[in-house]
C-alpha cells in the first residue's frame, strides 16, 4: 500500500488504439497511446488502482498506480562507432586536432 505523500509512478491511457492516427506504422496503431507520470500520491492507494497525483509543475494527474518509489532509468544507448569518429573527425576539422583544443 502506497501512502499519501509517497514518490509514485502511474499511467494514464491517452488514446486507446481506434483514436490513434491512421497515418503511423500498423503496430503502432494496435497499441493504445500511454502516459507515464511520477508525482506526490495524493491519497493512500494500492498498486492497480486509481490514484491522484501532484507532479513537481504542480499538476494534479490521475492514473493507475504502478510503481511505488519509481527511479530515473535513462541514458542514451550504446555507442555508434560512426559517431565517435564522426566526433574526432569534427574535432580535427574545427580546431586543427587535440592539441588545439580549449577546455
């Protein structure tokens, strides 16, 4: 049971499959269109319910609860040897190479 004041994650459906665009790819279209937001839970709930949130913009969502205490999992994949290389590459092009460079 999640408590009032707890860090939360929920999920809103925003456009079940029928609404979405007919112009995007068809297994896209067969997916409904889901939100995710994390916030303050406003009232106790339990994970499967309805639950009110405030975002940290002061929004009031409301959504069903998936995850108590939800953490920031990003990053930016895994690296592209092209680009890296690409990167030199502008480096050496710009600034005449690593010596050159500015900190």
């Amino acid at each position: 049971m999640a408590k009032k004041g707890d860090w939360v994650k929920i999920k809103q459906i925003v456009l079940e499959p029928h609404e979405r665009a007919e112009n995007i790819p068809e297994d896209t279209k067969k997916t409904p269109l889901t939100m995710w937001v994390k916030g303050i839970l406003m009232e106790d709930a339990e994970i499967g319910q309805k639950a009110k949130i405030k975002t940290f913009t002061g929004r009031i969502v409301e959504g069903i609860l998936v995850e108590e205490n939800p953490r920031h999992i990003h990053d930016f994949g895994s690296p592209v040897p092209e680009l890296i290389k690409a990167g030199m590459k502008a480096r050496e092009i710009l600034y005449g190479g690593e010596g050159n460079e500015q900190v």
